[in-house]
C-alpha cells in the first residue's frame, strides 16, 4: 500500500505528536507490505520464497508386448530425453528427486534394471548409473511397486557431477538382470516415474 | 520481524536524538526485510519475480508393435491432451527431444504440433517442430537421439488455448518401413513446455 504521512507538511515550530504521526505511519507501513510496495518488475528472487520448487515427472515404461522372453539380461528398455536446461547455463539445477516403479507382472522376481542418466553415442546408449533395483517378488500375487528414490533433493543431480551438459541427454531404463518370468503375461507392464525438481526458472 | 522505532513518544521539545533514532531504526529496516513484513495475502505479481517460470513434460511414444510396417509417411502416431484450461496463461514450446531404439534406414521423420480432432479428422493449430528426422546414430537401425530445438522462454513457440479441447501429436512426415521394425522398440518424444506459474 501507499504510505501517506499524517502531516506531509510540519509547522515551523515541529509539534512533537506531528513528528510521532509521521512515525507512526511509516512504522505501520513496514509490518503490512503488499505488492504495490515492490515496483512492478521488483526482481524478487525464488530463493526469496518460501516455496519456490517446481516438480517435473518423467516416466519410463516398458510393456509386455515388446518383450520376446520376458524381462531381459541386458539392453534399453526405456528412454526420455529431455531438457534439463536450454542454451544458457544460468538456470537452476535439475535434480532427481524421486523415483517408483511399479509392475504388473513381476514373474520370479529376479528381473533388475538400472536407471541412467545418459545419451545415445554412435549407435549405443552410454550411461551412467544413478540407482539400481530388483523388481523383487512380495511373496504371492502378480503386482509390486518400490518407492526406491524418495524426496532427495540433493544426492541425485541431473546430469550427474562429472557429465558435460548436452542437448540429447536424459533418463533410461537399462536391463541388469533377466527374469524370464517377468511381463510373461500379455498386458503387463513396467512403469518408472521420476520426479525431477528445480526452482522456478528465469529464463 | 515486526518494525519498532525506540522513540513512539517524543519528549516536549523534541530531542533531536530521539528524531534521529526513529529515522536510524526506520533506514535500518530497509534492507532487512523478510517474510514477516509481507501481509499473509501479499499478492506478489508474476512481474515482481525474477523467476517466474515452470515447466511440465509432455511425453509422447510410439511403439513397433502398433506398427504394420515401420515408420510411416503420414498419420497421427501418437497424441497427448494439452494440459491447462483457457483462463490459465498458454503454455510455450521451448524444447523438444526424441530417442530412438531402432532407427532403420534413417529417413523417417515426423512433426510435432498442436491441434484439435475435428470430426474425425487432425486440423493443426500450430507447428511446433517440423520434418524432425529420426537418424542414424553411426549406422542402419541403431539407436539414437536427438535435440531438435532448445529455446529460453522469450523464443518459444506460443500455444494458445482455444474453446476447443487441444492436443499435441506425432505425425509421420517421411516413411522409413525399417525403422521400428525391432520387437519392443520405441521412440519417445519430449515436448517440454514452460510458462509462469500460475495465481489460480
């Protein structure tokens, strides 16, 4: 809000209750400051407030229908590239900040994976490991889900330390570990989402 | 913190120390501002942020097994509703990135765009990104990605809401039958859209 000053013009012989009006005013202004106290392009930072995160999800699935022999030993099972940042390098950084998978079909439970974070050279994916997991049996039934990266905000930059940034980077799923078992039933499925958070973004 | 000056009252004549200490404690504050000076319903503007902006993933895939022959020439080969509602800012294009696990011969190609299904038909509203070519890593059928544009904000491709429900597709620019030809490969399409957050 506006400050208006009780006595905007003093006498010549200053009255001590016009100066503590004035006071007074200016004191009651600093404890009720709204937008219109901020010029209109004021630049307030994000690290100014409070909640400040934007949260992304990038999801990973693989289906029993692109497998020959259920779950595989090796090979990319999914992929998303994305963009982590634009031309610039001034943006905040991305993080991995959560990650659960699911499964409809979990067959003998031996079936692992990797995920990646990587690109497709020449031909192959090259990757580099940010969390592993078994796509483990819970003793009966045909569903399990793991919740196996959990609100981390800081372990799992992406790209990762050491990684030059790149344009056509991302995210993979890469067979460990096969489980012949595993989305053996038609309509299965393996879902991985990742949540991926940053701060609000100036560019 | 709640602002104070030493000084509510003034003796009788003004001292000018007192003047001075309520000046000093107001001059003080300035600087020193923080949450607990701001009313609890401030109203801060998306122009007063230094960094407004969001982004969300628009993710779109298609698969060799919804294939009859690999990759085809024409046709809507994937498609995502276009999140948000018109009374909301429109959201920009500002990136998009492809992966391909079986690329063939390296000739197919697609289009990214917005648009509406109008009695059973695609009309376009927007070309997002154009004749996107899924090429060869280093040889026939390999993998590959690619970047097919990274822009700030200011550079992107506007899309704008309309009354109609939207949606964003992959549709076949340039036929390749030997890519996606492989059991269980794929190639997945991130749009990624960015705007400034949004009061409601």
């Amino acid at each position: 809000m506006t400050v208006t000053l009780t006595n905007d013009s003093l006498s010549a012989i200053v009255d001590k209750s016009e100066m503590e009006a004035n006071f007074e005013d200016l004191r009651a202004a600093y404890e009720a400051l709204t937008s219109e106290d901020f010029r209109a392009k004021a630049s307030i930072r994000t690290r100014q407030f409070a909640a400040r995160y934007q949260h992304s999800r990038i999801d990973l699935c693989v289906y029993a229908e692109a497998l020959a022999a259920g779950w595989p030993a090796s090979g990319v099972m999914a992929a998303v590239i994305f963009k982590p940042r634009v031309e610039t390098d001034d943006l905040e950084d991305l993080f991995l900040y959560d990650a659960h998978w699911c499964c409809t079909d979990f067959g003998a439970g031996a079936g692992t994976f990797s995920l990646q974070w990587g690109s497709f050279e020449t031909g192959s994916w090259v990757g580099t490991q940010i969390a592993s997991d078994t796509i483990a049996t819970p003793g009966a039934g045909l569903y399990n889900e793991e919740h196996f990266i959990q609100n981390d905000g800081s372990t799992y930059p992406l790209p990762p330390s050491g990684f030059t940034q790149a344009d056509n980077m991302g995210l993979a799923i890469i067979a460990t570990g096969a489980d012949a078992a595993a989305l053996s039933n038609q309509g299965s499925l393996f879902r991985c989402t990742c949540i991926v958070r940053r701060e609000l973004t100036g560019q | 913190m709640t602002a104070t000056i030493p000084y509510g009252t003034l003796t009788d004549p003004i001292d000018r120390e007192e003047i001075m200490a309520n000046f000093r404690a107001l001059a003080a504050k300035l600087g020193a501002l923080d949450t607990s000076d701001l009313t609890a319903s401030a109203g801060i503007t998306v122009a007063q942020m230094a960094s407004p902006y969001q982004d969300a993933f628009v993710h779109l895939e298609v698969r060799a097994e919804a294939l009859a022959s690999g990759w085809p020439g024409s046709g809507i080969l994937a498609a995502a509703p276009y999140p948000g509602i018109s009374t909301n800012e429109a959201w920009k294009a500002v990136a998009v990135h492809w992966a391909c696990t079986d690329t063939g011969g390296g000739t197919g190609a697609f289009n990214v765009k917005l648009g509406t299904f109008v009695s059973g038909n695609f009309v376009s509203a927007t070309t997002i990104a154009s004749s996107v070519l899924i090429s060869n890593g280093a040889a026939a059928n390999d993998s590959n990605s690619g970047a097919e544009f990274t822009k700030t904000y200011a550079n992107g491709t506007g899309l704008s809401f309309a009354a109609d429900p939207r949606s964003i597709v992959i549709q076949g620019s340039s036929a390749d039958a030997s890519t996606l030809t492989a059991q269980g490969s794929f190639v997945h399409v991130c749009v990624t859209l960015r705007r400034a957050v949004q009061e409601s």
